[in-house]
C-alpha cells in the first residue's frame, strides 16, 4: 500500500516563516537538526501512556477520521496509528525539513490509513466537517493567531468532533530536585519566542482560546511525569541545551545571561538522588451539535460519533 502526501501552497513569503507561521523551524532552532529530532522524539516518548489515556477520556476513539495538527517528524503520528488500528490519520505539518522527515519515518507504517499533507493549520486546505477528533500536540505555543487556529480547525471538525490541545506554560515546565536556576534564560526565551510570534505561556489560556473559536464543553487535564516513576533517562534528551546554544550563537542571548543556567544545569546532571517532574496541559473543546442542525436547515440529525 501507498502513503498518500499531499502540498498545499501556503500564504507568505518563505523568508517571512518565522512570524507569518510561527516561532518554531527545526533547521534553526537547536544547534544540530539531528539533536532536535531526538528532542522530539523524547517529548512524545515521555508521556505517551498519560496522554493517550486522556485523550481516550476525552472521547478518543478507534475507528475516527483524526487529524493531527502540527504533526512534526512523524513520532506522534506512527503512536496514534498503533493507538487506533482502524482510524485513518490526516498528518498537517507546515515545516518543509519536518514534513520531508515524516514522509521518509512513516513510509512504512499505517499505510493507507495516513495522509501527510504540508500546509498552515490556519489554511489547511481540508474540506468542513471532515474530522471527528483533532489533537495540536506542542504547537499552538508558537502560533501567532491561535484562535484562528483553533478557528479553522473547528471549521473541518464534523458536528460533535473535538479538539485537544496539548502544550506548556513557561512557568509550569517542570521542578528540579536540586533546584535548576533558568529563571534568567526563561525570561529570556520568553522574549525571544514572542518576538517571532509564538507565546510560551500559552498554557494558561488554552481554555479561553477554545471558547473564543468558538468550542463548547471546554474542559483542562493536566499529564505530570516524574523520573522517580519512569526514570530521570527519559528527561535526559530533554536537558540538552542546544536550543539555549543556539540562540547564544544567533546573537539573541548573551553568554553571561545563559552562565548561571549551564553551571546550575551541570549541578543537576551531577547530582546523584536528582529527580525531575514535567507538566503538559491538555484542553479539550468540542463542536456543537447544534452546527449540525443548521447545515441540516434544522431537520436535527444525530452526529455519527457519540464523543
């Protein structure tokens, strides 16, 4: 069987990717694109088991039309298809290195059942009403205009589909035992992120960005990993600095802003009994039945899932 993959011309120039489409490409933002792929893999590998447990309470299930909003690599993705054997998966990613790599990871895996299509999440291209389920996993953090994110997202959900957004507050990231000193870097990187449009607070105000696209029924989970309970490896990928690094090198931190944040970081690696706790957030909203009803010229259908 065929993977199917499709591009779509999305608006703005190439050069204008950073603030037109987002705070987040790939190929700059970690000293080496092989290191932030292992990144990538490490945030999807951390908390799987939590996530597809609320994913499945939320109303999750095999045999939707799901798709995948901000897909990356492809690591997500390939979890979702061995989640949902009998669900088809539409994977949007707009990075062009991203998609290329997702095309090459899943060739062989869910074939006909997923669809990589490179284009915006705020200008897919898919037809309305299409999806039953929609999950945005560590992406509306770097999304400019969110809410017309979440926007065109409703628009391609069916009647009764949902949408969970998975992100993080800079504030609420994770807790060190010993203590990590990055408030001066976060700080920094706060700045760096909002100056090409991306938010990374965004956690705090994913309920309000539901409900102003226009979602009901909103509702926030909370997913916390701890190394006590799967190991401190797992957070290991997480703790390289190539993405500090690389601002550093791009002239956008000073070395003497990041210095307290690398010795406090070898402390932590040194440190013996060290532990490390992380927070997702996961906001779901769901699209009224009611939209149904009007597309009907109010003859009331039932949607075809009960989420």
């Amino acid at each position: 069987m065929m993977l199917k993959f499709y591009s779509h011309q999305f608006r703005g120039k190439s050069n204008d990717f950073m603030t037109a489409e987002g705070s987040y490409k790939a190929s700059t933002y970690n000293l080496e694109l092989d290191a932030e792929i292992q990144r990538l893999k490490a945030q999807v590998l951390l908390s799987w088991e939590k996530e597809a447990r609320t994913l499945k309470w939320f109303g999750l299930a095999d045999g939707m039309n799901v798709l995948e909003a901000g897909s990356g690599p492809g690591f997500f993705t390939e979890k979702l298809l061995e989640l949902l054997p009998n669900s088809s998966v539409t994977a949007v990613e707009i990075d062009p290195v991203l998609h290329e790599k997702a095309v090459a990871y899943l060739q062989d895996k869910g074939g006909e059942r997923v669809d990589r299509i490179q284009a915006s999440v705020g200008d897919t291209g898919l037809a309305a009403n299409t999806f039953d389920f929609a999950i945005a996993r560590l992406l509306f953090v770097h999304l400019p205009d969110p809410v017309a994110a979440a926007r065109e997202i409703f628009r391609i959900l069916k009647p009764g589909g949902k949408l969970v957004i998975i992100d993080s507050d800079a504030d609420l990231f994770w807790l060190t035992n010993p203590p990590w000193s990055v408030e001066i870097v976060r700080e920094k990187f706060k700045q760096v992120i909002a100056s090409r449009g991306g938010n990374l607070c965004v956690g705090r105000n994913l309920c309000r960005i539901l409900k102003e696209a226009g979602f009901v029924s909103v509702d926030l989970e909370a997913v916390v990993s701890h190394s006590d309970i799967i190991g401190i490896e797992a957070f290991q990928p997480l703790l390289d600095s190539g993405p500090i690094l690389q601002m550093v090198k791009q002239g956008l931190i000073s070395e003497s802003e990041i210095e307290s944040y690398l010795v406090s970081r070898d402390e932590f690696v040194a440190a013996g009994d060290r532990s490390m706790m992380s927070f997702w957030l996961m906001a779901c909203g769901e699209k009224s039945n009611k939209i149904q009803t009007d597309i009907s010229h109010n003859i009331d259908v039932p949607s075809q899932h009960n989420l």
